[in-house]
C-alpha cells in the first residue's frame, strides 16, 4: 500500500502568503502605472502636425495644443464638459470673436481604472511643458483661431481675479498645480494672432 505524505498546514499558509504578495506586487505595479501615465504619455503622444488638422467644423469646438499633443472639445456645461474635455468657464466673458477673456479650464491630473482612461482625463498635465510663444488653437463656431502663449504663472487657489472680465482680448489656460487643487493653480495667458485681411 502506498502512503502518500501529509501535506503540512504551514505549507498551504506559505502558498497563500505567496499569492497574496504577488497579488500586491502586480496592483502596487498597476497602480504605479496609473498614477504615472500622464507623465509617460509625451512617448507615446506626438506632438500635433497642425497641417494635418481636419477643418473646423461648426458645433465642434476644441482646444489644440500641438506641443504637447491635446486636441479636446471644450462646452459650457460645467462638470460635464470638464469630464470630456474642458470647461469654457464664463462664456458671457469672452471669445474669439468678441474679444474679452476667454477662460478654458481643464483637470491637471484624474486616477482612472486605466492608463488610457488617466491620461484621457488628465488632458492638461503636460501644460507645465509650455514656454512663451508657444501656439495654441482654438476651433470655434467652425473657424480656427492661433493664440501664442504670453504670460506663465501660479495662483492660490483662492486668487480669482484670473476669470475677471477683461476689456484686453485674451486666452486663459488653468488648471490645478500637480499638488491637487487645495495647493493652487497654473495660468496661461494667450495673445491672439490677428489673421491678415
């Protein structure tokens, strides 16, 4: 008769500690991926080839920053819009048309289930990578407008005076500072390019 050896309870308590550091190992790895991806997003992003752009198209507004490869839609319905793209915030306040101070605000940094989905929802994290002069395009009612970046700088949260009306036409970029939204947040001033008649 063949006696086969007991299998010990200490070694099924191995087994288990095992599995259950490789199960951390792999979500701590997949977490840190997450929280990375915005960051890494530049090697597999390109920047935008504005020839290749298609033509705007009316009810199609989007923001395009070709350098570090955004092309969003931008609307006025608040949340929404900010979970899709960007928020115009204060349409009444300015435009490409009118002139005025056109606000765009758009997340820094959102944790998804995915890489993609992190980095479709942290549209503006690379906007730190932006310098003077910089170009940014504007589709709007189906024209496409180029601003070039003017002023760079950082606010408190509490300093709104960057969405005040303005009798200057201008672009404002925000978006929270990489220390989340209780920590501040960055502005872009734009000037717009004056197409030749």
């Amino acid at each position: 008769m063949l006696i086969l050896p007991r299998k010990r309870p200490h070694s099924i308590a191995r087994i288990v500690l095992l599995l259950l550091i490789v199960c951390l190992l792999l979500g701590g790895g997949y977490l840190l991926l997450l929280v990375s991806a915005p960051a890494i997003a530049p090697l597999a992003i390109k920047s935008i080839d504005t020839k290749t752009l298609p033509t705007p198209k009316v009810g199609d507004n989007r923001i395009i920053i070709p350098k570090i490869g955004v092309n969003i839609p931008y609307g006025t319905d608040g949340l929404n819009s900010l979970n899709h793209g960007a928020w115009w915030r204060y349409p009444e306040r300015g435009n490409p048309i009118d002139g005025g101070n056109f606000i765009i605000a758009a997340h820094r940094f959102t944790l998804e289930g995915t890489v993609a989905g992190t980095i479709e929802k942290s549209p503006f994290y690379n906007l730190g990578k932006l310098v003077l002069n910089d170009q940014i395009l504007i589709d709007y009612n189906g024209k496409r407008y180029t601003y070039y970046v003017d002023k760079i700088f950082d606010v408190k949260p509490t300093q709104t005076e960057i969405e005040a009306p303005s009798k200057d036409a201008k672009l404002t970029l925000y978006t929270c500072s990489l220390g989340g939204s209780s920590d501040g947040r960055l502005v872009l001033i734009a000037k717009q390019v004056m197409a030749a008649n």
